[in-house]
C-alpha cells in the first residue's frame, strides 16, 4: 500500500516555491545550462539564509 504525500508538511516544498515563484520569478533562461546555473546560484544563496531555511520548517509545523 502506498503512503500518502502531504507536501504542506514537506519544508522542502516550500524552497522550491520561494525558489520558482519569488527568486526565479521573472527569470526566463537562454537554454538548460542558463536554467542550471540560476537555479544553483539561488538554492546557494538561500542556503546562506538559516532565519528562510528555518521558516520553511516553522510553516510545515516540523520540530526543528
């Protein structure tokens, strides 16, 4: 039987829409490498912000 997914549960959920929807908001890539590379340096750049990687948890009403 197959568990069910609840991904408002799932911190991880929440940095891909803060990734796609805010940070990468209006950014429209040349090609795949264009697209690696943003994506990279703006999962690298939330990485250095522990208040937005905690917030993550705090909204999925996970103990930290």
């Amino acid at each position: 039987m197959a568990a069910g997914y609840a991904p408002d549960l799932n911190p991880t959920e929440a940095l891909w829409s803060q990734t796609k929807y805010s940070d990468m908001a209006n950014f429209v890539p040349n090609d795949t490498l264009d697209l690696e590379v943003e994506v990279t340096f703006d999962l690298e750049t939330t990485q250095g912000d522990q208040k937005m990687l905690k917030s993550f948890f705090h909204a999925a009403e996970l103990s930290i």
